[in-house]
C-alpha cells in the first residue's frame, strides 16, 4: 500500500490542503516523507483565484485530484475507487462561516467523506477544529462540535485538533499600522487573550498526530508558544518595533451584537441578510471571547492550561513582515 521509502510513511488523503493551514500541513506531510492525495476545487483559494496549475505547484509533493468533495459520487468514483488510504487528515472548513456553508462543508461534506474513509477500510482521521467550539455560540462552531461527535463515535484513530488563533487572524492590522493609521481595537483591547500558533507549528502537530500515539483518540486544544498575549499587547509590540508613539482606535464590542441585532431583524423582511448577521456575531464572538482554554467550573479561560507547541511566535511574525524577510498573503485575511 505504501509506495514509499521511507519508515512510516504512509497513503493520506488531505482534504482542506488549498486552505492556510492544509497547505503548511501538506508541506509537512510530503516533508516527512508520506504519499499524499488532496482534494481540491478546480478553482480553489480564496475567490477561486487559483487555477489546476498553481494548486498543482501550491501543493508541490502531492498527487491532487479536482473535484468537489460536497459530492458523495465524485468521492467514491474519483478518491476512494483506485486507492487504500491509511489516513484522512481534514483541514476543510468553510471560508465564510455562513451557516448553510458551514453545514455543508464542516458537517456534511466530513460525514460523507468518513463514511466513504470507513467503507474503504481507512483507520485513522485527523481533524483541524477549533478552540472555540468549547464555548458554541455560533451555526459553524454547532456543526464542527455535529463532527466531531460522530467522528469520535466512528470506531476509527482520531485526532480532534483545536487550535488557538491563527497568524493570519491578527496579523492583518501590520500593513495599515505601517501605513501611520491606529490600531483597531475593542473596548479596552485586554477583553482577549491568546497564544498564537503559526501555520507551520499547527502543520507539524497535525503531521504528529499521525504517528504519536499519545495525540490519539483525544481532543487536542493547542496554541503556539506562550505567554497568552492580548490585542493591547499586539499593538503596543507593533508600535516598539516602528519606533512610534502607540495610537490606538476603539469600538464598543457591543457595536458588533448591535449590527447583528439589527440584521437579524430586517432579514425578517430580507432573508439573504440573516447570514450577514451570523457574520456579525462571528465578530461579537472573537471580539469577547479569548482563544486558551475554558476552565468550565470557573467559566474563565485559562492561559497556563491551554497547551503549547512550536517556536514561531507572533511578535517575531510581525518583525518579519515589518522588515520584510516574509510577505502576508493579503488574499487569505478571511475572518477566520
Ligand atoms: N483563523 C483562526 O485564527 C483559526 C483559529 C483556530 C481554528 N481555526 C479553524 O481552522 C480551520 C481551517 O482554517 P484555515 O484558515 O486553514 O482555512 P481556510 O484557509 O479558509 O481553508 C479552508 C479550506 O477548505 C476548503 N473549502 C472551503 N469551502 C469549500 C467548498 N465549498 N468546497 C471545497 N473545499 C472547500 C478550501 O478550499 P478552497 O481553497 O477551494 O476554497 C480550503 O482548502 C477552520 O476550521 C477554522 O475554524 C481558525
């Protein structure tokens, strides 16, 4: 079943592997030495700006096969017709949030991919969640913890793998601080914390769980290196390192809860906007809520309880896209 050479490689298909992280994590997988096959859209990325060829090259290493993976006949007859896989590794999730697509992608499209992984004799699945859905506020945070439930119940080696906040997720404001323009805030900046985890330190955890034993059968909160930082601190580390005087922008988060509010309520008579208002609480959400560990009998979130990995932190992030030794790849500040 294993092409490959090297000791413990293995066949894993990769679903998600156009996404930020699915892309470090094929890098990471293809390094180790496994076969890797991804599922990708014929026009992937964010916007679909990217064609065969450059998510052919993106994903350098891997064998990709086009097609939708929302469609249980191409699964069958394109992915699991011709090929034994040992493992599913799933960085798939849905790019808005919006709640038919969250259903779609992070519930249905896993669940046929897992019955199909099942049928085919697949043992093992590790899966790219979020720390946030131990606190479930939100349509999409409801349809990941659906997944996870049944993948758990599968019978089949999981990995459930939570991670904190992305560089991605908080980087975005460099650019525009660089520019001489505040830095955006809500309320005081110290309502969050977290401990960002880099695209390549998640990639590696990912790759880890295939083989660690003591990373199976287990949900895996995770962040990056410590100490939890807020978003004050971001900005005042983005401030020291331009040598300038911190100037900050402060909204209300209440602002957010508001504009849901008031969507929730004219897609009474306008449907379309009910998913826009789901958007405005994603926003409420990350605003108020911070991305470490929830101690439930407190209902605090815990900074020492959350568990680290990696080396790349985020102020050193920041340094290299202030220098300019690395460039952010603007297209893919979604919301989360
Ligand atoms: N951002 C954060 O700080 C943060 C923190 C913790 C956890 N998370 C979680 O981490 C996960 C992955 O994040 P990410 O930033 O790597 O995601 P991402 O960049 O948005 O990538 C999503 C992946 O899913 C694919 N996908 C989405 N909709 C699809 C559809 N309809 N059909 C086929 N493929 C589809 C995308 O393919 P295309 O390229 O074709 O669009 C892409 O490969 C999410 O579950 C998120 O909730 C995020």
């Amino acid at each position: 079943m294993n092409d490959s050479s090297t000791p413990g490689a293995r066949r894993i298909l990769v679903l998600g592997g156009t996404g930020t992280i699915g892309r470090a994590t094929v890098a990471a997988l293809v390094g180790r030495g496994h076969e890797v096959i991804c599922i990708a859209r014929p026009k992937a990325g964010s916007g679909g700006k990217l064609t065969q060829e450059k998510t052919a090259r993106l994903l350098q290493g891997a064998e990709v096969r086009f097609g939708d993976v929302t469609d249980p006949a191409f699964l069958a007859e394109q992915v699991f017709h011709d090929q034994q896989f040992h493992a599913v590794v799933s960085c798939l999730a849905s790019r808005t949030g919006e709640p038919q697509d969250a259903w779609a992608i992070d519930y249905q499209a896993h669940m046929d991919v897992l019955s199909l992984a099942k049928e085919a004799g697949v043992t093992q699945m590790v899966l790219l969640s979020a720390i946030c859905v131990q606190k479930p506020r939100l349509v999409f945070q409801h349809a990941k913890l659906a997944f996870e439930k049944a993948l758990i119940e599968s019978g089949l080696t999981y990995s459930i793998v939570r991670p904190t906040a992305y560089f991605k997720s908080l980087a975005g404001q460099v650019a525009r601080v660089k520019q001489g323009k505040p830095f955006f805030l809500f309320g005081d900046g110290k309502l969050t914390a977290c401990k960002p985890i880099s695209d390549a330190d998640l990639a590696e955890y990912l790759a880890d769980c295939l083989q660690d034993v003591s990373l199976q059968n287990k949900i895996l909160p995770i962040g990056g290196p410590g100490p939890a930082i807020t978003p004050l601190e971001q900005g005042e580390y983005l401030f020291s390192l331009l040598g300038r005087t911190p100037r900050f922008k402060s909204v209300p988060a209440s602002f957010l809860s508001g504009v849901a509010t008031f969507l929730d309520w004219v897609a009474k008579i306008a449907p379309p906007l009910a998913a826009k208002a789901e958007l405005a609480r994603i926003g409420h959400y990350y605003a108020t809520e911070s991305m470490l560990v929830l101690d439930t009998e407190t209902g605090l979130y815990d900074a020492d309880a959350t568990p680290e990995t990696g080396t790349d932190t985020l102020f050193e992030y920041c340094r290299r896209l202030i220098d300019g030794s690395e460039t952010a790849d603007r297209v893919d500040y979604d919301l989360f």
